[in-house]
C-alpha cells in the first residue's frame, strides 16, 4: 500500500470522524431539510453543473474512452433533475436513526432491546459516474453518517462541483460542519491514504471497476462493501410467454448497457430456441446490439451483427451493446451456466411455470433474482429506497441495493429496575 506523507485523505477523514460524533444527534428534520436544499441548488445550479461537465467529457472522448464509460460521466439538466428528485425520494424516507429493531422482557424483568445508530464515517472511492456524489452523501446524510468523497480524475470537476453545493447546503441547514469531505486532490496515492485510515473510516464502498475493486478489497484495512460488478443473465425457460420474454430480454440489454444491472448473456431453452431466437434477434439488431451466439443459437439469428460466442464471453461484463447467446437442454443447464459464470448480481427467468420460477428463485444465487422482470429494476430507487451506495454482491453485512438501514448499525439497550446478577 502507497499512501503520501500529510495526505489531504487522512486530515479530511479525521475531520469526518469528529463530525460523525454529532451527526447521531442530529434531527430528521435537519436532514431532510439539507436534502431539500441539495435537491434545489442542484436543479437551480445545472446550467453551471453542465458547464463543468461538458468540457471533461470531450476530454474522455478525445483520450479515447468507451462510449459506456462516456455514458456514465454525462450530466444534462435531466439527468441532474433526475438526481435532485433522488435526494428528495431519501428525504421522504422514514429515518432509521433511533428505530427501535426489537424489544423483550426477561424473566428477571429486565427489558432488553436493540436500537438502529449510524455506522460512523462511511468512505466512498468512486470513478467516472459524478451522480454517485449526491447519491451516496444524500444516504449518508440521512442515516446520520459522515462521509468522505473520493472521486475519478476524470469526472472530478463535476464530481467537486456537486460536492460543493451539498457541503454548503447540509450547512446551511444545521448539520454538522465537516460531516461531508470531498478530496481535492486526483492523486492516486490519496487513495492509498484513505485505506490505510482505519482509525477514521469505519467502512468503505468502491463504486468502479475490477481493478479498483481489488485494490481496496486487498489493501483496505476497514471493512469494505464490494459489488457492482454485474455479469447478469436472462433465461427464457420452456413455459415461458415469448412475447414477455422478448420484451424483458431487450429491455435488460438496450435500456442502458453501460450500467451493472444490463443483460450480458441471454440462455434459452432448446424447446423454444427455433421460435424465440430469430424474434429476439431481430428485436436486438434493431437496436444496434452485436449477438456472440454459441453453436445452437448462431443459426437461428440471422438478423443483425452475429459473432460466434468465444468461451471468455460469458465471463464478460460487457458494458455495450453486446450480448452472449446460449441455448440450454433444461432448467438444470441454465442453473448451472449460471452458478459458474454469474457474479452473484442479477439474474431473472422468464416462465408461466410456477415451479420452474421457484426453483430459479431457490437455486439462482445472487443479490436479486427476478421472475418476468427485467433486471434493469436492480436499482435503489426503483426497489424504494430512494437511491443506493452501491449493490453489494457480499453476503455480509448487506445484499442487494445499500440504502439507509445498511447505512446504520445498532446498539442493546438494558432498561432494569435494579437487578443484579447472582
């Protein structure tokens, strides 16, 4: 592990930690208020957002980027609009702060409980996606969390820019001074020093790619939350509507491919491949997607641009318009491709048939698993919980979207009337 001598990461987040002790205090209705106030600046500040974001974009582009890394630094006045009414979706929330999880009495009359408290300082290391400053802090926020910003070089205008707006306004409205930190400075070895700050970060969440991802999984020394990576999978079973199924298979890969819930590979059964596949493929070339077929699938899509499967695809997150092909024998086949191939993300079935659907539900090991659904709706807001930190592929201590109460731990409360211990 690198980290700089006096690094800006480890002041900001011995900062953080100090607010953090006065953030369990604070009210709801000073946080919704911060949020609130974000969301507005947000919206009343785009034109100037958009100003510092255009010029970074061009940058990438110049330098070569992906359009799907590309995609995911844009900011329009939608997109902006979209992430205001985010912050104002946590704000309507319940706060989790003080809820009370459980409550018993003991024989000997003591009544013991456990209560829901905010984790401390949350760390957050993110690349490209500037949206995720405002979504993570407005989580924070509300489940009375500090939080130090660590964002990509580049998108890091963008990303500052939204991160003055939320200290200025989370001020404004009473909270804490330096309950929020962002981290001027791109140089990488301030990444470093914020995984080495174990004494001030009580838990971080990287939102990027595989390298980044290992690097804090191998050098953090706090716990870290570790997802993302999205290698999801669509089987269209033997029961399955095609219609639906064509529906729900294109939406997962089209609606926007550089995102971690999209489709990559699309598993069919042999029962319905003849009549499926051409349909789907014909659907998928409209929408400029290249299909990487297997042996089974390659002749049945014949529209648009077909490419034999190579075996590393179906390994692939591919963040494009790109889609692995695969016909299966069974259900079990389907289960199996999966359980060696799946990153434990999203994986959906489509089927009238209720026990094939149960199965899948049972067997399909991942954060979220859909039944006629497209896994495009593995998101935060759209699960209700107004936005995430991130989803986390982990077992422990979260799954899925991590929104407030992953945000929070809790504490026992022993309420007596004196008893002692014999």
């Amino acid at each position: 592990m690198t980290a700089i001598a006096n690094a800006e990461a480890t002041t900001k987040a011995a900062l953080a930690c100090a607010a953090s002790r006065r953030m369990g205090s604070a009210t709801t209705g000073q946080k919704n208020d911060a949020l609130h106030r974000i969301a507005d600046a947000l919206v009343a500040e785009s034109d100037r957002i958009v100003d510092v974001n255009a010029p970074e974009v061009e940058r990438g582009r110049a330098a070569g980027l992906t359009e799907s890394f590309i995609d995911r630094m844009v900011l329009t006045p939608e997109r902006i609009a979209g992430i205001a009414s985010d912050a104002r979706s946590i704000a309507a929330l319940p706060d989790p702060v003080g809820e009370t999880i459980e409550m018993t009495r003991r024989p000997n009359g003591l009544q013991i409980g456990r209560v829901r408290v905010p984790l401390g300082v949350i760390g957050a290391i993110y690349e490209s996606r500037p949206n995720v400053t405002v979504d993570i802090a407005a989580l924070c926020l509300k489940a009375g969390n500090a939080i130090v910003l660590r964002s990509g070089s580049d998108a890091h205008a963008s990303a500052a820019a939204l991160a003055e707006i939320i200290v200025r306004e989370s001020e404004s409205a009473g909270l804490p001074a330096g309950a929020v930190q962002f981290i001027d400075s791109t140089d990488r070895e301030e990444v470093g020093a914020m995984l080495a700050a174990r004494e001030q970060i009580d838990l971080l969440v990287p939102r990027g790619g595989a390298n980044l991802i290992r690097r804090v999984i191998e050098e953090a020394t706090m716990p870290v939350v570790t997802g993302g990576i999205g290698v999801c999978h669509t089987y269209v079973d033997a029961a399955a509507d095609l219609a639906m199924a064509r529906e729900v298979a294109v939406n997962a890969k089209v609606k926007r491919p550089s995102v971690c819930n999209a489709m990559d590979t699309l598993l069919v059964h042999a029962a319905v491949a003849e009549r499926f596949l051409p349909d789907v493929a014909r659907a998928l070339a409209e929408q400029g997607v290249t299909v990487h077929a297997d042996e089974r699938a390659a002749p049945l899509c014949e529209a648009g641009a077909v490419v034999p499967v190579e075996a590393a695809d179906y390994d692939r997150e591919w963040l494009s318009l790109d889609c692995s092909v695969r016909v299966v024998d069974s259900l079990d086949a389907a289960l199996e491709h999966i359980d060696r191939h799946g990153s434990g993300h999203s994986e959906a079935i489509v089927t009238d048939s209720n026990e094939a659907a149960q199965r899948f539900q049972l067997e399909a090991d991942a954060a979220a698993v859909f039944v006629n659904a497209s896994t495009y709706f593995h998101d935060g807001a759209q699960f209700g919980l107004g936005a995430e930190l991130g989803i986390s592929t982990q077992r422990m201590h979260a799954r899925g979207p991590i929104g407030l109460r992953e945000l929070t731990s809790y504490k026992w409360l022993v309420l007596g009337t004196g008893q002692i211990r014999d």
